[in-house]
C-alpha cells in the first residue's frame, strides 16, 4: 500500500462518519432522505440548517438557501 493511500483511507473513514452524523442530524430536524442527504455532504452549515426549520421556514426553502 502506498504511502498515499494510508493517509487517504483514514480521511475518507472520518469524512464518512461525519456525513453520517451530519445525515443523522438533519433527518432528526425533519428533512426529507434526499434533502438530508445532499446537505449532509454539502458544505452548507448544519446549525443553521435545523435553525432555520425551526424558525418555520420549510426544508425545500431552507436547502434551497443553503445549497
């Protein structure tokens, strides 16, 4: 294994965990799968994204703010 690939497996290994909790987070806050899934791999900002579903606006709206 090159020495490349070593530091690129534990990155992608993190990365997906935090899209997966990121995910979790947004799913909590009501988005729909598809929304939550291209926010969560976004780099759109995950507290202002439940902050703005919790403020009333809808999640179409408030993705469409973010992405």
């Amino acid at each position: 294994m090159s020495e490349m690939a070593e530091v690129a497996e534990p990155e992608l290994d993190e990365r997906s965990k935090v899209e997966s909790w990121r995910l979790h987070v947004l799913i909590e806050a009501g988005y729909p799968l598809p929304l939550a899934e291209r926010l969560a791999v976004s780099d759109a900002d995950l507290h202002v994204a439940v902050e703005l579903v919790d403020k009333g606006c809808a999640h179409e709206t408030a993705a469409a703010i973010l992405l």
